[in-house]
C-alpha cells in the first residue's frame, strides 16, 4: 500500500467516528431509550461521554496530521 493512500486510509478512520460523536451529540433522541425520557441524568452523563471521546479523537487527529506531514 502507497504511502497516500494509507494516510489517506487513516485519516479517513478518524473522520467518520468525529463525524458520528457530532451527531450522536446534536441528536438527544438516540441516546434516550424507550421508557427513560424523563430520566436527564442519563443524557447528561451520555453526551459528556461522548464529548471527552470527541476531544480525544480530534486530538489524534492533530497529532496524526502533525507527524504525518
């Protein structure tokens, strides 16, 4: 495999999980199950979950993209 098209490859394997996280962020409904829509707690330990990965995936990709150029 090219040197491009693996850091391509990668790059691409950072991008969908941010682009999930951002989602799953802005769409609350996925995260409440049936039966628990007045449960907040839940949503709010959830989405601050989702938050720290988000930060760290794109802190690996900055680091990534840094040592890769």
């Amino acid at each position: 495999m090219r040197k491009e098209s693996a850091f391509t490859l990668a790059i691409i394997g950072y991008i969908v999980p941010i682009a999930f996280c951002i989602y799953i962020l802005f769409n609350e409904k996925l995260l409440i199950p049936k039966g628990y829509e007045l449960s907040v707690d839940g949503v709010v330990i959830s989405r601050t979950l989702f938050l720290i990965f988000l930060l760290y995936l794109l802190s690996k990709l900055g680091v990534f993209i840094y040592k890769g150029v």
